[in-house]
C-alpha cells in the first residue's frame, strides 16, 4: 500500500494491476532506444531495458469528513477488446476493504474522464446485471465528458463502456453532472486539463498549506515530462493536452506540490522539477 499525507487528507493509491512494457499502444512515442536515456525514470517508472512500468489503480482520499475514490480502474467481468483486461477477476474491491475502504464506507465516486480504465469499478455484476458498487456514493462527472461521450454513439468500445459502467449508475439518479472546476469539499477541487479527452480532469488536494495533483490522463507516464511533445493514441486534441502539460508544468515545476500520477507506478508520486527545457519526477 502506498500512502501520502496531506494536511488533514490521507491518500491512499489501490492497485488494480502493473504492466512492464507492452506500452506502445498508447505512447507510441516512447520506445526503448528513445526513453533508455532517462536515467531517473529507473527503477519505478522503467527497467533496465527501457521497458515503461505503468500501473492502473484508484487513489482514495479520506478527509475529516468525506471518502472520496478517484478514478476506478478497469473492473471484473467486464468484455473489453484488450486481452489483457478482458472478464477480469482481480481482488481490487477486496484489497478496498483490507486498506480500510469497503465500497459501503465511499461517499463520492470521482471520474476524471470517463476512459474504460477509469469507470470500471463503477458497477459490478450482481445476478447478470450491472449494479451500483459503491451504492452509497454520489457519482460525480465531468458535464462536458459526459455529454461528448453520450453522443458518441458510433464509438463502438465507449459506447460498451458507457453501458456497463456509467449507464447503470446514471440510472440509478446516482450521478452529479459537475463543471471543470467543481469545487467536491474543503479540501478537494477539480482542475480542467483538456485535451485527453474534451471534459478532462485532475485532482487538486489542498489542506494545512499543502498540496497534491491527481493527474489523471493529462499525461500517462513520467517520461511525458522529459517529452512534453510524446502524446498519447488516446489524445482526442493532442494539440489541447500539449498546452495542458505546458500549462501545468509550468505551474507546478520547483513547487512543493505532490505530482500523483493516475498510471505512474512503483513510487507514483513525486515532486515535478526543471530539467533544462523539461522536467522531471523526483520521488
């Protein structure tokens, strides 16, 4: 379990799994010979080949007064057209409650976009059908992501997504349709990063004079940082998510801000600091 303190909010990261190598597919930019150089990225982030380590998990923010999950992984039983997420059967929701997180302890369900990688969670399969997993929670998604994607309906994979993992609690009056820059609790706000998809999201932690950014897919791994040029097949505006990280970077490099990556693996989360004309993680 990896575990960070912020101020009077503890952030918890819950891994669903994490993949060495096999990463080409949504950062295709970033092959061996081109990312071996980057010695920092060792040993969290990459091997000694250059293979990327990328990791998909769920980070639960506990404050005084709120349970809050970010993100929700890719979810069991669910067809998807990768193989290796395909009907999974991990032990995610398990693993929850052993870190102290049952699904009837969550309040708030937060979605920084609505990827298949992000939703699964949730619903989950009760008696063939998809139910609520965390039936106690508000939903909260973004209003611009959700209104792009429900009208996307020649999308064959999001329109499954949609179906399984957003449709059902939707139904169930279980979502909050929120803006951009919607403010959840005292300690917790959202903070538009475009161009992943057109309703994008991070997370800003704020308490006792600190702070954390949950990342979301603004960028998918560190190396991002030395090559804000490297922009993920999943971009639907690359040109957007480029300005994102120019923007964020700019904002946060030399800060004490935690960086907290959605799919960054091992350490996960580290300070973001000027590296010449980029940047870099360190943990």
């Amino acid at each position: 379990m990896r575990q960070w303190q912020v101020g009077d909010a503890t952030i918890t990261k819950i891994v669903e799994m994490e993949v060495v190598g096999h990463t080409r597919f949504i950062l295709s930019d970033a092959l061996r010979d081109a990312v071996i150089g980057y010695d920092w990225l060792k040993p969290h982030f990459m091997d000694d080949a250059g293979n990327l380590i990328m990791s998909i998990h769920a980070l639960v923010i506990e404050t005084p007064d709120r349970r809050i999950v970010v993100d929700t992984c890719i979810g069991n039983d669910k067809p998807r057209p990768i193989a290796g997420w395909d009907r999974l059967q991990t032990s995610f929701l398990d693993d929850m409650g052993e870190d102290g997180y049952p699904p009837d302890s969550i309040d708030t369900v937060l979605c920084t976009h609505l990827d298949v990688d992000h939703v699964g969670w949730n619903t989950r399969l009760v008696d063939d059908r998809w139910r609520p997993t965390f039936a106690g929670a508000r939903y909260l998604m973004g209003r611009v992501e959700f209104e792009h994607w429900s009208t996307e309906g020649d999308d064959e994979n999001q329109a499954t997504v949609m179906a399984d993992s957003v449709t059902p609690v939707f139904d169930a009056s279980l979502v909050d349709l929120v803006e951009a820059d919607h403010v959840v609790s005292d300690e917790v706000r959202l903070v538009p990063t475009h161009g992943q998809t057109p309703g994008h999201v991070s997370v800003l932690i704020s308490s006792r004079g600190e702070e954390a950014l949950i990342t979301g897919d603004f960028l998918h791994h560190p190396c991002q940082m030395a090559r804000l040029d490297w922009c993920s097949s999943a971009d639907t505006d690359p040109a957007a998510a480029l300005d994102t990280r120019r923007r964020v970077f700019d904002r946060y490099a030399d800060t004490p801000t935690l960086i907290i990556g959605t799919h960054f693996a091992g350490a996960t989360a580290g300070r973001l600091v000027s590296d010449g004309d980029a940047y870099r993680l360190v943990v």
